[in-house]
C-alpha cells in the first residue's frame, strides 16, 4: 500500500505537470498532497501497531517498474495510471478496514480515492478516452 502510495502522488504530479487548465492543475496537485498525507498517516499506523516500517520497502519507489513502464508504448497517459492505482489502492484499504474497521483514517482515506476516481473517470471521458471496466 506505501509504494502504491508513493508512486500515485508522483502519477498525480506528473499529471498536473501535462496540464494546462489551472483548475485541473489544483485538483491533480491536491490529490498529489492527499497521497503524501495518505502515506504518512499510514506509516504512523503501522508504527503504533509496532510494524517495523523501515523493514518495509516504502522509502524506495519501484524504480524498474517506471523504467519499464517508460519504454513501453501506450496510448495511457499519467492520469490513467492514477486512476490505476486508485483503483488498487481501493482494493487494499477494503482489505485493511476488514481488518480494523475502527481506523477512521483508513475510512476517510478510502472515501477520499473513491471520490477522486469518479472525478479520474469524468475526466478521461471528457477528454474522449474509452475506459475498460
């Protein structure tokens, strides 16, 4: 969950960054921030629940992944690996409130990236992408 954490608020930055509309800018740096939050709050958790989170692999983002990811040819753009990886992330904050459904901060975040990919998927409609379910 931190590396796809990690990894969505540099996809949200980059998005922001191939931006031109000053509004959608705000918004994709904002989800960027929440992201950042979403990773530190997450890292807290752990740690009062005594997870050693520096055995984690969290503070190194998937290096080769982005390399790959690079040379491939794909018609995605940056917003369409956020919404990606909202979408797993979605998976994994399920799987954690299942297992503290007491955490308000699991729920919020959780409300928070369904809300943004809603607005992931109206945005790429708008621009004329197809999106696969």
């Amino acid at each position: 969950m931190l590396t796809l954490l990690k990894n969505s608020k540099l996809e949200y930055l980059k998005s922001s960054d191939e931006c031109n509309q000053p509004k959608d800018k705000r918004y994709l740096n904002l989800q960027s921030t929440f992201r950042n939050r979403f990773f530190q709050d997450i890292t807290k958790l752990l740690r009062s629940l005594n997870v050693e989170t520096e055995s984690l692999i969290i503070h190194r983002l998937n290096y080769e992944q982005i390399v790959i990811s690079t040379f491939k040819k794909s018609n995605h753009t940056h917003l369409h690996k956020c919404l990606d990886y909202d979408r797993k992330l979605l998976e994994l904050y399920k799987e954690a409130l299942k297992l503290r459904p007491d955490v308000s901060d699991l729920k919020s975040q959780h409300d928070k990236i369904s809300e943004s990919v809603l607005e992931n998927v109206y945005f790429l409609e708008s621009a004329g992408f197809i999106l696969e379910s």
